[in-house]
C-alpha cells in the first residue's frame, strides 16, 4: 500500500474483496437488481450522490457499479465508527475510505486531506456521498421533519432533507483539482423486503430486488457558486421524494420515468465469470488460511502480530489511510527536495 503504486495496490484490494461480496449477493443469496436511467462512462470521475434508505444501501451499490463502471474506482464516505470494525474495517482502512464524525468542524481538514491526495495522484475515482448522512428511520424521519418545519421546507415521506456543506465542499475540491468529470444522482428503491441493518443480512433477510434510478449530470453543467450548488442538491432531493412516491405508490419500478433498462456497459456473461472466479478464488483461500493457522505456529503467530498491528496503527495514527496519507506527503516532499538540489 506504501510502497510502489499505492493507489493501484488499494484499488486491486478493494476490488477483489467487492467482487465477492457482490458475487455473494447475486449468486448465493439470490438478489436482482434492476438499473435504469442514464449510463455511467467507464473510468470516468466522479461524486455519486445516493439517498440512504438502509445502512448497507453503499454496499448493494456494488452490484451496479460491477456492470456498469469499475469497482476499484468507488470510494465512499462513512461514518469514522465502522474503520474499527476487525477484519472489515481494516480492508475499508486500507482501501482509503473517507471517515467521518458528521461533524463539519471535524471532519473539514480530514475531507480536504483526501480530496487533495486523490486529486495529487492523478487517479480517477468515483466517491460516494450519503448526503443525508444517515439512514431514512422513524427516528432520523421525525428529525428531518422537525428540521422542515423549523425551516419552512416540505416534508419527506421517502427521503430525508439532505445536508449539503458536505456535498458542495468535495464538488468544489475536486472540480479545483481537475479530477471531476460528472456527477450522478442516483435514487435507490426496495420493490419488497427492506433489510433495515447489517443484523437483517445476518439473518438471512436480504433483498429479494434493489432498484437504481441514475441521472448523470456532467460537471459543466452545474453552478459554481456554493449558494447555487446547496440549492441545486436540494431540488434533485425534491425530485426523489417524488420518484419515490411513484415507484411505492405504483407498479414499484422507475419504467414509468420514460427511460428503459440502460445497457450495461459489460456483458451479463462476462459479468457472470468474475463473480464464479471470485467466489472460487475466496472459498478455496479462506479454508485454506484457516488450515494453515490451525497447521503451523509461525502463521499462527504472523495473524497474531497483524492483527495487533492493526489495532496499535489504529490508535497510535488514525488508521491505514492517515499513514499513507503521511507517508505520500514526506515521499513527495523528499522528491521536491532532491530535485532542488539537482536544479
């Protein structure tokens, strides 16, 4: 991750790792999903702007990204709890995810951090924000329409009114940075079951189909005043609300938009293969880890020293992301600094 082409490394970690989830998903457990509306550009960069419907709405979105865009390009925005997840957040640690506190005066230096590392490595990227910032719940329901009629807005039913001094900071940075080329307003609908929590999936209980509704919005055409910006999210929230409606009030699919099914951008059957190589690839490495842990007490020893590695990195620098982050500053200030001593 360090060392070579970190970006690269991050991104054939997170990708391999998806890939299975999401084979998982389809294959095992039996999930559909349906994508309509406008097509995604392969590699092209990004904000993806969601809805939060459940708290795992980030991690279905993998199936639509695997048709049609490139997993290894998502990064997603989180809230800073789940990086101490064992195993699960370490791999979120080492993909550089942003995590938050949903607190602006927290999380403003940390956002402008990552932004300038991505926009620094020429890498393009895809970056998922909730806006809302958390799950659409009774609770987080009754708190957004407190919030609507304190502020003489309409109340949701289906979405909650979204936060956007988040949103209009990474536009901007990254749109500084010349690493932005759209953005895509994407609505997300349950037609059946709606697994509200990670539990649900443990259960058992996931999504019989998930529907994504994607509008593409090409960055010229946004305003460029903060003002203008806070006010254009707020209109495609409005537009939600409305889709929403229709989708649960109707026949529960987005066909009454006018728009059909997009093609993907890579063939069912190609899509098929890497699921089965995935699935393959994990069910014979994992038992295969395990026989060496249970088999020989130098491996059992290697596990042990990463995995406190991994909680002492934690607490002594943040996590995996602010040491590379750190790393990546002193490499690039050691290079500017030897190529002054050679000018």
């Amino acid at each position: 991750m360090i060392f070579g082409d970190p970006f690269q490394i991050q991104q054939c970690m997170s990708d391999t790792k998806a890939k299975h989830l999401e084979a998982l998903l389809e294959t095992m457990f039996g999930v559909k999903v349906i994508v309509t509306g406008d097509a995604f550009v392969p590699g092209e960069r990004s904000v993806i702007i969601m809805n939060h419907r459940t708290r795992t709405d980030w991690m279905f979105l993998w199936s639509c990204l695997i048709r049609y865009s490139y997993l290894k390009l998502e990064k997603i925005c989180l809230k800073a709890s789940l990086k101490s997840v064992p195993g699960f957040g370490w791999a979120m640690q080492a993909a550089a995810y942003i995590f938050i506190h949903r607190k602006w005066k927290d999380d403003r230096s940390h956002f402008e951090d990552m932004i300038d590392y991505f926009c620094d490595i020429h890498e393009p990227l895809q970056l998922l924000i909730f806006p809302e910032g958390t799950d659409l719940t009774e609770s987080t329901m009754a708190r957004s329409n407190d919030f609507a009629e304190k502020n003489g807005l309409q109340k949701y039913e289906y979405v909650l009114h979204p936060r956007t001094t988040g949103f209009t900071f990474v536009v901007d940075r990254l749109r500084e940075g010349k690493n932005l080329d759209a953005v895509h307003d994407i609505t997300v609908a349950y037609p059946h079951n709606i697994p509200q929590t990670e539990s649900h999936l443990l259960h058992g209980d996931f999504p019989k189909e998930i529907h994504f509704h994607v509008h593409r919005y090409p960055i010229d055409t946004l305003p460029t005043s903060k003002e203008d910006l806070e006010l254009w999210c707020h209109r495609r929230w409005e537009e939600k609300e409305e889709r929403l409606r229709s989708f649960y009030q109707g026949e529960r699919n987005f066909y009454f938009t006018g728009q059909t099914v997009i093609p993907p951008c890579k063939s069912e059957l190609r899509v098929l293969v890497v699921k089965l190589l995935s699935l393959v690839y994990w069910t014979l490495f994992s038992p295969a880890m395990c026989l060496l842990i249970y088999s020989y007490s130098l491996v059992q020893w290697y596990f042990i020293i990463i995995i406190v590695i991994f909680v002492l990195q934690e607490r002594l620098f943040g996590g995996l992301e602010i040491m590379e982050l750190a790393c990546y500053r002193f490499l690039h200030k050691q290079s500017h600094s030897n190529a002054k001593k050679n000018a």
